[in-house]
C-alpha cells in the first residue's frame, strides 16, 4: 500500500513526540511492505512565528493532497496574548471544521503497568476498555446566532438531523465490532436537540440488531465514568457534552502521555494526534512520553488506511515496552530508570523489528 500522510509537529513537545510517530510508521512500513510519503507543514504557534496564520493555505493544501494527517500539539505561553485569530487553538478548530472531520474517537485502555498511575481504585481501572465517540463539528461550539454584549451573551446549541445521523451511524458500526454495546449520551430530560438525538438513535437501532443500547443522561454517566467505568463499551455523544466526558475519562488510565485520538470524516480520512497538549515546560528536553503519538499512528493505520494488522502490532508493542518496564519520566517510579523520548521509541521500534534502524529524519518545512 501506499499511502501520503502530512505531519504537522506543531509546538512544545510535538515536534519531539512526533519524530517518534513518524519512525515507528517508518518502521511498519518497512515490515509490512508499505511506501508512506511524508510531508511537513505548520500549524498553530510555529505557524503564526512563520506564516501569520495558525494554519496558512499551504498546510491545508498539502493536507487536502494527503490520505491522513498526523499532528503533535499546538500552544505555548509565548502566544497567550495573541488575538482570538492568531490563537494556535484556532488553527485545530479551522483543521477540524475544514475537513469536515465530524468523528472524533478516544479511546481509553487500561495498560495493566501503568495502572498504578490511576487516581482510581485497581479494581476499577483494570477491566476499562472503552471509547468515546464525540460529534466533533456541530452543536453549541459552532451554532449560530451568538453573541455577547455587557448585558447578555447567546450561545446556540443546534444540530440537524444529518448531523446526528451520521455521528449516530459511524457510533453503531464502531460498537459492532467492538463488545456490541453503545451508551447514547444526552440531555433528553431539558434539550430539544437531545430529544431528537434520542429519536434518531431508536431509529436507527433496528439497522444493528446485534449492537445494544441504552440511552444515558449525561450527568449521571459522568458520575458512572469514574464508579464503574469497565461497564463502558461506546459511547456516543454530541460535542460539548463530549469535550467535558472525554477530558474525564483521560483521567481513568492516570496517564495524559498514552493517550490517542482520531478525528475523521465520513470517506475515511482523518486527522491523528495525542489528547495531550504542547506540554512547554519540558519542551526540548528530550523527555517527553511519545506513547500517544505512537498510538495515534495506530489509530491511522486502522481507521484511515484499513490496516488492523499493522496497527495491532504498534500497539503491542507499546504494551510490551510498558510490561517489560521501560518509562519515560512521566510514568517512571522510584524502581524505574525514566528514559528519554529517543530510548523509549527504540524499545517501542525494537519489539516492531529488532533490525529496523530508524534513519535520520529530515525535517522540511513549507
Ligand atoms: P498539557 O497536556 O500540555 O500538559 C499537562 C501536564 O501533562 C503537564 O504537566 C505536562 O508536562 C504533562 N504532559 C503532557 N503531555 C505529556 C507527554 N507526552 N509526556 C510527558 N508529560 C506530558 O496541558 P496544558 O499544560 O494545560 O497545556 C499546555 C499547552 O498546550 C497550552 O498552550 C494549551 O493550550 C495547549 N494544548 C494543546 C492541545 C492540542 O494541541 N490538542 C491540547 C491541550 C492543551
């Protein structure tokens, strides 16, 4: 297969924990006799100092000539300040709303090493494998009329039927070859567009006979994220209520730095990066945990590229490197020597093929 992937490293540690993503999806290539092309591109802060523009034409042309996109984080202190335009944030919220990338996927897996990072009691956390499916383009964050004066602000929460359909749908097919289990998540009880959210997803539960569902108000399933969060298969949800229940489900497995998202529109392509953020304070260092990146390659391969096999074995080998008791410093205790971001991959790229030499990566921006 072959396939062109644009990365996009961003700021802080991006660029560190990215430049382990991209070896390791180097590293598959080789094995399983794949050609990914790889460009570079701007985005966010390093995109402003550059260009002006958290994301100039030239990353999104190169993104639109690519099969998937791989980001690493955006943000920084030295751009708090900025206007609302020439925040970094706004060029992820310009990526996503362009792409039209309305699917955004987080999963969340116990990794029985690293369980007892976990705010949460062992019992809990050891059976939690689940993921968390967010309306991503639509709903209170994009809807229109808004507006703010000294005497009042508007916000609108709006979503159309095809909106809700398709999240709905993308929702049951991921649930089917998973555990067969979807929990809808709403407001029914106060919203009208959760009342219609509530329709759509009876109507289109006689298309999945074998997916169960139940419907689950919203604050009572933040409550059950964190009492019994093993009883979670897929969850599907509109898009602030996702924001706020993926942020606590993040939680669950006690580590920020191994956690990976995807973001993808309806023919498959899909924009791939850490629920992390740019991290500044240890940015340069060399030590960040390059784990969610890693596992958002994986993500890649299975929803973007159709290859399960390949990105089976990224995340197996991210475990084994974990069970074999390799940390980086985000994770090392007392017992453990914490490596750095480079030692830590080269464990990851051994268990893939002891004989892969990770070549010298060039980086060029446009
Ligand atoms: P953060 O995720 O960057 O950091 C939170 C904590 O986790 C910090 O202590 C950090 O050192 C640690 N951490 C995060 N990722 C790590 C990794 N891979 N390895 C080791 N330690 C890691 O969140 P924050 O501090 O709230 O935000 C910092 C900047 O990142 C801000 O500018 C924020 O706007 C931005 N941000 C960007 C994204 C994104 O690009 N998607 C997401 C969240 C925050």
């Amino acid at each position: 297969m072959e396939k062109k992937v644009t990365v996009l490293p961003g700021d802080g540690i991006g660029p560190e924990v990215v430049a382990s993503a991209v070896k390791v999806l180097q590293a598959i290539g080789k094995k399983f006799h794949h050609t990914f092309h790889i460009a570079y591109a701007t985005i966010g802060g390093a995109a402003i100092d550059q260009h002006g523009d958290p994301l100039p034409q030239e990353t999104i042309e190169l993104c639109e000539e690519s099969d998937a996109v791989l980001l690493g984080a955006v943000g920084g202190p030295k751009w708090d300040h900025n206007t609302a335009e020439l925040r970094p944030e706004k060029g992820l919220l310009r990526i996503r709303k362009h792409f039209d990338l309305f699917s955004n996927l987080r999963p969340v897996q116990a990794i029985p090493s690293l369980i007892k990072s976990s705010p949460l009691k062992d019992d809990l956390v050891k059976e939690v494998d689940l993921l968390i499916v967010r309306e991503l383009t639509g709903g209170l964050y994009f809807g229109e009329p808004r507006k703010r004066t000294n005497e009042e602000a508007i916000d609108s929460l709006v979503y159309s039927r095809l909106e809700i359909e398709r999240i709905v749908e993308n929702a049951f097919e991921l649930a089917r070859v998973r555990r067969g289990k979807l929990t809808s998540v709403d407001k029914a009880n106060v919203l009208e567009t959760s009342r219609l959210w509530r329709q759509i997803v009876d109507e289109k539960k006689a298309q999945y006979p074998d997916v169960e569902v139940e419907h689950s108000l919203v604050d009572s399933t933040a409550m059950k994220l964190i009492t019994n969060p093993g009883a979670y298969d897929v969850l599907v949800t509109e898009n602030m209520f996702g924001d706020i229940l993926s942020d606590e489900a993040s939680v669950i497995t006690g580590s920020l730095g191994v956690l990976p998202s995807a973001s993808i529109r309806s023919d498959n392509f899909g924009l791939y990066e850490p629920v992390h953020g740019s991290a500044p304070e240890i940015a340069g260092k060399g030590i960040a945990n390059p784990a969610a990146t890693i596992l958002s390659v994986a993500m890649m391969l299975r929803y973007s590229f159709g290859l399960k096999e390949e990105a089976t074995e990224i995340e197996h080998a991210v475990n084994a490197a974990f069970n074999d008791g390799f940390f980086t410093s985000d994770l090392a205790t007392s017992g453990n020597q914490a490596l750095t971001t480079d030692e830590w991959t080269e464990k990851v790229l051994n268990k893939i093929d002891p004989s892969f030499v990770s070549d010298s990566i060039i980086t060029t921006y446009i």
